[in-house]
C-alpha cells in the first residue's frame, strides 16, 4: 500500500503531523472537525505478517477491556485495514516524569498522595478487566487538565497471554521492575502494584528508585514520604514477595478516604497546572492551523519539556539499606538543540508507543551495566568490547529480515519472496530463484546437533507456497540446481528437521519422513507433533500440545511417551531431549527413555542450542546460559540490556569455540563459549528466527532493513571467527 502522509484520511479521521515513530508503528495527530486524536497506524513491512496483525488485535482489546475513570479507552480502530490503525483522544499534559523534573524536586504531600489514589485506581481498572499492564512508570503516567491518566496499553497483555512488548527500553525502565521480573518471570499483578510503589516513589524523591543496573538488592529508602499512612502502603508495595503486596483495589481502600478531587489540575504544584494549561490551550488552536505552522509547533509542544536524565554508575544515590537508588539532578530547561522526546497521548499510545518506544528517545542506551545473575557473568561492556567491522552488505528484501545460512563457500539467503545465493567472500549474487517462500529458513540438525539454517547433506531445502498445495524443494547450494522437488499435503507444521539421511516434517495427522537425496516417502506416524520436531542420534522428538513422543528416526516407531503441556524449544543433543516449559524451565530428558535427567529454571526460557557439550539457552529476560549437558549446572551466563521484544528471545548459533547471538537489544555478539565474556560486538537489528552464520573469516547476518551483512571480527577471524 502507498505509505500515509499528513492529510491522507484514516477512517474518519484526517492526519496531520507525524508524533513519533517506532519499529511496529508511526503514530500521527490526527482530528476530526475540532477533535484532535493520536492515530498508530501500522507499517507497510508489518502489515502482511499475522503475528503482528494479532497482537495489534491484542492490543486493541486491552485497551477496549479497560473501563477506568484514570485510564482511556480507544476512540475507534481498524484492526483488519490495509494499514491497521488505533485512534485514541489527545490529551495535552505532562508525563509523571516530566511533572517531576519541572518542578525540581520531590512532589508534595498532599499531591502525592492524591496522585496514589488516581494512578491506583486507573490500575485496579486495568486488572478487573483481567489484564497486566507490565510497564508501569513515570512516563506512561499522563497528567492533565481532567486529571491522570495511566496510558499505554502497548505492552499491556490479558492475563492468560504470551509475552507482549516493545523494543528499546530506557536505561532506567528496569527501575520499575519487581524482583521476579528482574528474574525472568511474567509481568503479574503483583508486579503491577509493585511499579506502582517504585512510581510514586520516584515521585516523591525527585529520582529514580533504582540505578541502571535494573533491580532492588535491598529496601528502598523511603524517608522521602512525608505522610506516614502512604510510607506503610509504599512499604507494602514493594516486599519483595509477589503474594505478600496488596492488590490495587485495596490500595484504594486504604488511601482513598478523603483525598481531593483530581478534577482539573487544582491539586498540582503551580509550577505544574501552568504547564497543563499552556498546554490546553496551544492544543486548541492547532485544528486551524495551516499544515507548515504544525509542522513546526506541534513537536516543540509534545516534546519540548524538561526530563530528568538517566542514572549513571557514577551518580550518587538516595540514603538507603543499600545502594538502590540514585539521586538526579535537578534539570535545567531543555534548549531547543537539546529537546528530548515524549509523547503525551492517552491509551495505547502513550510515551513507549511513539518511538517503539518514546523513552527509548530519551537518551542514548547505556550498556556499560547489567543485572548481576547467578553463577559466572558476563556483559557487554562499550568502553572494553571491540567491534566488528562489516565487510560487505547486500540488499535482498524489502524491510524484513532475511534468514541466511552458509555452504560450499555461498551464502544462501532467504526472503519472502526469493531465494539467493551469495558469495561468501564477496557478497555477488551467483544465482537466485523466485518463489513465494513460506517460512524459508527451514531449520535443520547437523553432525553436532546444532541447528543450521536450511542446509544438510550438501543440499539446500526450501518451502515454497506461491502455489497450491506447498512444494519442498532441494537445490545444490552451489549452482541452484533442483536435485528434487515434491508436493506437501498443506503447511508442513513443524517445518522439516534432518534426521540421518531421511526429512521428517509435519502433516494436518502426524509426522511424515522422506529420503533427503530424492524426496521418497519412508514413513509415516500418526500423533500430535504440532509444537516442534528435533532430531539427533536416531531419536525424533515430537512435541505436542501435552507430551513429547520420541520416535526411531529411522522406522517411524514409537519409544517413550512423556506429558508435558505446552513444551517449546525441542533440540536433541548429547543423549538428551531438550525442551522449555511456560513456567521458563529446561527439561533434560534421556533420550533413550525419556526419564528426566535434569531440570533448571532459568526464567521464561526460549532458544536452546548445544555444543561441545554445553546447552545455551536464552530467555525473554535477556540472558543467555551455558549449561552442563550432563548436569545442567550453570557454567556461565550473559546478560544484555534489554528484555524479550514481541514474545522474542535472542538467536543462539554456537561455532567454533564462539557463541553468536542476535540480541533483542539490537546487538550481535560473539561471545567466548567457554566463558560467556563477549569477544566483539556490532550493531544491528539482526533477525531473530534463525542464528548468525558464521566461517573462519566473516559472521553474516540478516537484519531488520532486509540486508545480509557480513562480519569481520576485530582478530580476522582467528579463534572460531570470534
């Protein structure tokens, strides 16, 4: 579809300037007649992936959910446009944040104790309405002219859903995280109203509660918390047992007698409620504004107010049982060079939603800490970690990722709508092959049992659904000559896996094997395997939606059946079925019998790899771990700076003495695989359905721009190519 511009119509509404930008959406004022509206509007390369239509859909319906007289529910939506789009009012005000850095200091009492009650309120709204909002924090806290407003259901998921957020958190937003969050566990209620607590404690000391490093050690220093009723509630908010903190409903309870009215902005600092009411009133001229004079007003007035900086690790912290929170200064006005960007709009398009998000607008990313873990850590470092340089980079899609793989001295590099083969030195193209390309990088077992990209036994195997029914093809990687190809009975869910000399995928019935040199049928199974299939060792591992059947590789043949509901992650290895569960354990099974061997919580567990016998794992909390095969003792583990983005977990590829990783943090790394301390890094929204690809020489990559890129690592290539 054409992109959208200022004046283009999106269902009744007419857009008018661009508010922000982010990886998923671009949000626009908007308005109709004198009605102003924030309008996200979905972007052209996300609009044909359904993963992406069903959590916008998602989104849609925990805002709508929310029925709250703090919160605010979308105005209209269009889910199943050419260009999904979500309209919400307009609210012209001040972020939590921004309220604090204008004033100068910690909020009064008597505001702040109105603001507990608001901003309590608005989120046992949210729960009642059986959804998390995960993301609590002074930026999605709206304050205006008709009061707050908790905003930015983005994030926010119903309670029985998978992991949703966005990318590019702010250096300070793990601040805000409960203690089992830093842990690697969901966003709950619990964890809700403990983001409450650290909010209004950032709004009574005038500084974040908590540095950089993203987690409480000890008990926050609340002397800050004149109103001794509000310190107990605060106390009680952030115990470090999710069971033992009120709900929001009984926070109400507790504070809501007597407190003043938060109609208008009357129980605002002055300094604050003139602010607003610029604010309303610059707002109410801009529907009769000519569309050059928006362009310059309109920015200057979302983004022009002062915000605090981040916490760094040489700043000096509040006094406290330990050193949990850091003191910021006091901020000047911003100058017009200088200005630092947050949105203020209401619902699901508040600050994170502008920029993917807005805060992560705020101030360059600071990777130089990371949460401390269990056991040997690692993580980056941006003044001792060299980076690698790029060699070359060639184009091969259109604003999605490419999934790449490497052999016979080509890169092979999938997208939607082609397969390519590059030149592994070079990056010229040798040959391609047009096709519609259902899912592509099909994933496959090697000699070691790691998975690879779409290559094994020295051919190359693509899907491809440009026709009907779906077609598996099996080219040589050096020429693109087709060895064999062969219709499939619909979607092969999973995908194909190699086992031995035989392709096991799967059938609308069960698990079907096929000769891998020339396509014939071997044989056939029966059972439920639509969660995953891995091999290794003459064993299949079928996993279903409440059990994991291991199969012979070779005869179809049934070994061991053991329950587990919901399984992910199945990989073969080392004697051993492998698998993640929803509570984020890893399971070690024995391979020969299925009986457990091992099993460690890791914390929302996603990607396994092996090698040399070690387990990486990664998890949505942003670490990754090396595991003993044949223990799961922790050997090391490594801890980027920011968490799972949209459900995702890092891509692990280990290689040669390296372990790749493509991080959600916008960041690959090779990192020593005996050591987890990163060797080099480089910047890039690398994909994260399949690994980086490595040789001795160069690392390649598909990244979010739709560019192959190839590595070259600070050494040349030495030591694995890490």
């Amino acid at each position: 579809m054409a992109r959208l511009s200022p004046g283009d119509p999106v269902g009744r509404f007419t857009l008018l300037v661009p508010l922000g930008e982010g990886s998923m959406a671009t949000v626009f004022l908007g308005r109709a007649g004198a009605e102003l509206v924030a309008v996200k509007v979905m972007k052209d390369h996300w609009i044909a992936d359904p993963d992406y239509r069903a959590r916008f859909r998602r989104e849609i319906r925990a805002a709508r959910s929310v029925n709250g007289m703090y919160t605010a529910a979308p105005l209209d939506f269009d889910a199943d446009a050419s260009a999904p789009w979500l309209a919400t009012r307009y609210l012209p005000g001040l972020s939590l944040h921004q309220a604090v850095a204008l004033h100068g200091a910690g909020l009064p009492a008597g505001t702040l104790r109105s603001l507990a009650v608001g901003v309590a309120e608005a989120l046992a709204a949210v729960h009642e309405a059986r959804v998390v909002h995960r993301d609590l924090k002074p930026d999605n806290v709206l304050l205006t002219a008709d009061g707050p407003r908790v905003i930015d259901f983005g994030i926010s998921r119903p309670e029985d859903a998978t992991f949703l957020t966005l990318p590019g958190e702010s250096p300070w937003a793990r601040s805000y995280w409960a203690p089992e969050r830093i842990a690697g566990e969901p966003g709950s209620r619990p964890s809700d109203v403990y983001a409450l607590g650290a909010v209004l404690l950032f709004a009574a000391a005038g500084a974040h509660p908590f540095g950089p490093d993203g987690g409480p050690d000890t008990a926050p220093d609340l002397s800050a918390v004149a109103d001794p009723e509000l310190r107990a509630v605060l106390a009680d908010c952030l115990l470090p047992t999710p069971a033992d903190r009120p709900t929001a409903r009984q926070l109400v309870d507790r504070i809501g007698a007597g407190t003043a009215t938060l109609s208008g902005t009357g129980w605002l600092p002055d300094r604050v409620a003139a602010a607003i009411a610029d604010r309303v009133a610059d707002a109410k001229t801009w529907p009769s504004q000519p569309a050059d004079q928006l362009w310059r007003r309109v920015p200057a007035a979302v983004h022009g107010a002062p915000t605090l900086p981040p916490p760094s690790a040489g700043a000096p912290h509040l006094r406290a049982a330990g050193p949990t929170a850091a003191r910021l200064p006091t901020p000047t006005p911003p100058s017009r060079v200088r200005r630092r960007a947050v949105l203020v709009a209401a619902g699901v398009l508040g600050p994170a939603a502008v920029a993917g998000t807005a805060t992560g607008l705020l101030w360059p990313r600071d990777r130089r800490t990371a949460p401390p873990v269990a056991g040997r850590s690692a993580s980056p470092s941006s003044t001792a970690t060299p980076r690698a340089a790029q060699r070359w980079r060639v184009r091969v899609a259109d604003g999605t990722y490419p999934e790449v793989d490497v052999a016979g001295g080509v890169v092979l590099a999938w997208s939607d709508t082609a397969l390519r083969a590059l030149d592994a030195a070079t990056g010229r193209q040798r040959w391609r092959r047009t096709a519609t390309l259902g899912g592509a990088g099909v994933a496959f077992a090697d000699g070691s049992g790691a998975l690879r990209g779409g290559v094994t036994g020295g051919l190359a195997y693509f899907l491809d659904n440009s026709g009907s029914p779906w077609t598996l093809w099996a080219l040589s990687p050096a020429t693109g000559a087709v060895r064999w190809r062969r219709e499939l009975p619909g979607y092969p869910t999973p995908k194909p896996v190699a086992a031995g000399s035989l392709l096991c995928f799967g059938t609308p019935d069960g698990v079907r094997a096929v000769s891998a040199s020339g396509g014939q049928d071997r044989w056939s199974a029966s059972l439920d395997a639509g969660r995953g299939l891995a091999a290794g060792g003459g064993v299949l591992a079928a996993v279903g939606d409440t059990a994991v059947t291991a199969l012979s590789a070779d005869t179809g043949a049934r070994t061991w059946r053991y329950a587990l509901a919901k399984a992910g992650g199945p990989l073969v290895a080392a004697g051993l079925v492998l698998l993640t569960d929803e509570q984020g354990a890893v399971h070690a099974l024995r391979a020969s019998d299925g009986r457990p061997a091992w099993r460690r919580t890791l914390g929302a567990a996603g990607t396994l790899r092996y090698a040399d016998g070690t387990v990486f794992a990664a998890t949505r909390a942003g670490v990754t771990y090396a595991l003993r095969a044949a223990t799961g003792a922790t050997v090391w583990s490594f801890r980027h700076a920011v968490a799972e983005t949209y459900g995702h977990v890092d891509a692990l590829a280990p290689t040669g003495g390296a372990v790749y990783v493509a991080g959600t943090d916008r960041t690959v790394y090779a990192l020593d695989a005996g050591t987890g301390r990163p060797r080099w890094t480089f910047p890039a929204q690398a994909g994260l359905t399949t690994p980086p690809a490595g040789t001795a020489a160069l690392v390649y990559v598909g990244t979010g721009d739709g560019y192959v890129r190839a590595l070259v690592p600070p050494n040349g290539g030495s030591r694995g190519g890490a």
